[in-house]
C-alpha cells in the first residue's frame, strides 16, 4: 500500500464478496485528487476522506470508477461484486477539480426503500423484462414519507429534495442512483 497521496499507485488481490482495503494515504496538502480504479469484476468502492470538511464518506460501483476529492488524507476499501478474485488497480494524481459521473447500485430482491446517498443526483430503477410491467415503479419519497415522484422501470429521474426512494417491483432489480462527485 503506498502513503503518499501525491504519486499513488496501488494494487490488491480482491477475493470475491469481501472488501479489502485497497489503500490509506495522505498529501503534502489538501488539494483536488483525480482518483482512479480498475478491476475486470464489478466493484463497491468505499471512500473516507478529510480536506474541506474532516471524515466526508462516500460508495460507488462499478469496473472503472474514477472520483475527484478536495482531500489531503484517503482511505479506500474495495469490495469485488464477481464471481472470482482479481486484482484491483487504483491511483490517484494531482489536478484541476473535475465533474465526474460515477454510480451506485443497490441490488434489490423484493420491493423495498433506500436512502438517497451523499452525492446522489438522479436514480433509476432497472429490472429483467417484466410480464406486466405497469405495476413497477420507482417512487421518490420526502423526508416525511410522502410520494413526490414516481418513474416507471428504466426511466432516470432527478432526486431533487428526495430523502429516500422506494420500489415497486415483483422481481429482482436494482437501485441506479448517478453520483456527482
């Protein structure tokens, strides 16, 4: 594992369904980071980091994720979503702040409720094909509980002041939340 934020470089073999720290690193000074990691399986990628504000978190999915934080220390965890071990890559340079587009999916077995997570701007529901799919929906829901919006499946919609979103749907799908990061 390095310890220099400044010129990271990191490599770890991510045994399949567990997370393993992927790195813990700190800067000569707060400053915007383009992070970067890689896997041939699809991955959650857990951050902590302190910059602006101390100990901010975020979880994110997928086989190439990239983030960019005001940061001067990170922590990274990987946890491999495949069916076998492989080996994840991640580093980190020093930039210019980017927008970046990364997601976060919840694998869902029933219908259910998630909390909107940090960074989260639009959401999606997406399922197999459904014999009937009229009675499936996304619904964004306020912090008191009450139906704001509701999106049919594979419609993206903005979360706006969503607290939480909940899930209609009589098969297993899966949560798209997009993150700004």
């Amino acid at each position: 594992m390095a310890d220099s934020l400044d010129t990271l470089q990191a490599t770890v073999q991510a045994p399949a369904g567990q997370e393993v720290k992927l790195f813990s690193a700190s800067g000569s000074c707060a400053a915007w980071r383009f992070l970067m990691v890689e896997a041939p399986v699809p991955l959650e990628l857990r951050l902590r980091w302190t910059g602006r504000l101390p100990d901010t978190r975020a979880r994110m999915s997928g086989r190439s994720l990239q983030v960019c934080l005001h940061a001067s220390h990170v922590e990274a965890w990987v946890t491999n979503l495949g069916s076998g071990a492989a080996e994840v890559v991640g580093g980190a340079v020093l930039s210019a702040e980017r927008v970046t587009q990364n997601v976060f999916d919840v694998a869902m077995p029933t219908q259910g409720a998630h909390a909107v997570p940090p960074f989260a701007s639009f959401v999606r529901l997406d399922a197999p094909p459904l014999d009937n799919p009229t009675g499936s929906r996304l619904e964004l829901l306020n912090s008191a509980g009450g139906v704001i919006a509701a999106v049919a499946v594979g419609q993206t919609v903005p979360l706006g002041r969503a607290d939480k979103v909940r899930t209609v749907c009589p098969v297993a799908h899966r949560i798209v939340f997009s993150l700004t990061l």
